[in-house]
C-alpha cells in the first residue's frame, strides 16, 4: 500500500512539470483509516509546497493520519515557511517519503526534525522513480549548473538532411509534438548560430498553453543576422553567449534590442562551453535542451556538458556521403574513447523509434 499511494503522490508530482523549476515536482497524499482525505502538489514555483496544499485540501482531521510525500519535507524558511512545521502542528503521525531532500545544506534535516517530534518516518519507497522524474532538480541543486538533454531526429542510416541540406521533415508528427513538450518543460533551449543562419528558427514552444523556452545560441563574434526570428520576436527571453572576439558595433545594436549578452571564455576560438553552462547557472537557468547541428552535438559532447541524448529515429533511409550525421566535429579516434551510454529507455513515438539514455560520465 505504500508503494500504491506514494505512485498517486508521484502523479500529483508530474502535474508541476514545466512549472516549478528551479525547485522539484513534489506531490502528497494524506491517508487515515485507509481513506485519502488530502491530496496536493507543487503547482508553481514561489507558491505553496505539495505538503501545505494536501493539508488544506484535507475533509477531515488530519491528526492521526499518514503523509506520502515524494520529497522530505523541507525544514528551512524560503519562498514559504518549513513544510516540517505544518506536520508537526497537524499531529500527523507518519510520513513516508520517496527521496532525501539533495541539498548537502538540508538534507535530512526535515527528517530529523519529524522524529524528534515522535514522528514514524519511512524513506526510500519509489525513491528511484522519483529521482528521475526530478532529474533536473536532483543535479542542479547540487553541481549549480543546468541538465543538458540532447535531443537529434535522424533516419534509419544515421543522416539529419539531405546532401542538399533538405531536412524538414525527418521525424513524425507525433515526435514532433513530443519535443515542443520537451521545449516547453526544460528552461532553456540552446542552438548554435549557425542553425539560426541557416533554419531561423523561432526557438518556441508550439503546444498550445506551453511555456517558451529561454533562447541561448552560441555566436562567438556575433555572426547572427539581425532580421532573425529569436532578434526580432519577444516571445521569449534571448541569450547570445559570444566572447571577446565579438563584433562590438553589433553587440550594442543587440543589446538596443533587448537580447542579453553572456560573454564566455573562448576556447579554440569558439565559446567556451563549460564556462557558459557554469554562467548560465548563476542565471538560475536549471535546465536546456540542446537542438544544436553536428559541430556543436559533438563539442558538447567532448567537454562533458550534456547529461541525457534522445534520439528520434525514423523510418527513412537517406545515403549519401555528404549527407550530415548528428554528431560532426572531429571525432574520436579510438572505440574505447566513445561516450557511452547507460540507462538506456527505447519507445515507439508514432512511426518514429526513441531512444533515451543518460552519457555515463
């Protein structure tokens, strides 16, 4: 039964998805004599946490009665006052909670307020699950700097265009839907200029109701056209990380324009790409999605940033030895130098096949 209910809180948990960052998805279930009579999550960052929601919603006394909360309870003044306080106010007897609060600052602490308060604590029911679910969360609390998932559409022979450069559209409808989804549940978005030169791409989030991503593209001297969509829409917030190498005249027009500048440390002429994700954290920019074409796939790659790859794959077969793969650059020279994956997840989405999996770092 444990297990039953804390499944209940975890897809309360899912209802704050896109919503809550940069803190984690946490839902709570109130149970007494076998009865829910409380239930709440984290609907927006800055506002009520899951426990506080479910005490409110409760239709009866809840003193006596048992918290299944995928999260410990906090045990620190922030945005709200601790969660440990209004559990232990309410008499509640027991709380059973999927994962240890990351944070090296509070961790446990919750905990051990709720059983000095006579409290019955159980941890660790689900706790795998909701780790990945709050994978975000559980990276960017610790290390300050964002999840980078990396996300490719490809054919069935490894191409993402034509020799021609024709690449719309190589995956389905559906996977489509599913990464304007992704867009709109990570933080931020991340191209290269090039993609902006060649596509001019929005950068948004079409499903209806979705939260644009913040736009960052990577332009080392400040190549980007001025008549560019992410310049020229105010859909949503635009970063252009470039460094010392940029063309000033053009830095001050953007900024007239209310694009923000990041300026990185250059690295072999290109930006430095540790030292923007480290940047971008201190921005509280918890998490991007990576849309980048090959040559900036395969430095992410090669300097570690990326945490988790999708691969859309279609049905297609495209040939050509000038058609482009996802991953350029220079490449490794040895198979044992190869980023490995773990964790791997395979699904259909439509006609399309996705693969998922974390970089074993």
């Amino acid at each position: 039964m444990e297990e039953f209910y804390m499944k209940l809180a975890l897809d309360l948990a899912k209802k704050g998805i896109g919503l809550v960052n940069p803190n984690p998805m946490v839902g709570a279930v109130i149970v007494k004599d076998n009865k829910i009579i409380g239930k709440g999550y984290h609907e927006k960052y800055g506002q009520n946490h899951a426990e506080v929601n479910a005490i409110k919603s409760a239709t009866e006394s809840i003193e006596g009665s048992t918290m299944y909360v995928t999260l410990e309870p906090c045990s620190h003044y922030g945005n709200t006052p601790p969660c440990v306080d209004r559990i232990i106010k309410n008499k509640i007897s027991k709380v059973v909670i999927a994962s240890h609060d990351p944070n090296p600052l509070v961790s446990g602490r919750g905990i051990k307020k709720l059983r000095e308060n006579g409290i019955e604590v159980v941890t660790g029911i689900l706790d795998d699950e909701n780790k990945r679910l709050n994978e975000v969360f559980m990276k960017y609390i610790i290390e300050k700097i964002p999840f980078v998932v990396m996300k490719i559409a490809m054919s069935l022979d490894g191409k993402i265009c034509t020799a021609s450069g024709h690449s719309k559209w190589i995956s389905c409808d559906k996977s489509r839907d599913e990464v304007h989804k992704l867009r709109g549940n990570l933080s931020a978005i991340l191209v290269g200029v090039n993609t902006v030169i060649k596509d001019n791409p929005k950068l948004t989030c079409r499903i209806e109701g979705g939260k644009n991503p913040i736009r960052i593209i990577t332009d080392s001297t400040l190549r980007i056209p001025l008549e560019s969509n992410v310049i020229n829409d105010n859909q949503s917030r635009t970063i252009i990380v470039t460094t010392d190498r940029a063309d000033h005249k053009k830095a001050e027009e953007l900024k007239d324009r209310g694009i923000e500048l990041l300026f990185t440390n250059s690295k072999e002429n290109r930006v430095d790409l540790k030292d923007m994700i480290r940047k971008l954290g201190e921005l509280k920019i918890d998490s991007i999605l990576l849309e980048g074409g090959s040559q900036l796939n395969f430095s992410a790659l090669n300097e570690g940033i990326v945490d988790k790859v999708q691969f859309y794959i279609a049905p297609k077969i495209i040939g050509g030895v000038n058609s482009k793969t996802p991953i350029g650059g220079l490449g490794i020279d040895k198979l044992s130098d190869c980023f490995k994956l773990k964790n791997m997840i395979t699904s259909n989405i439509g006609e399309d096949v996705l693969i998922e999996g974390y970089i074993d770092k």
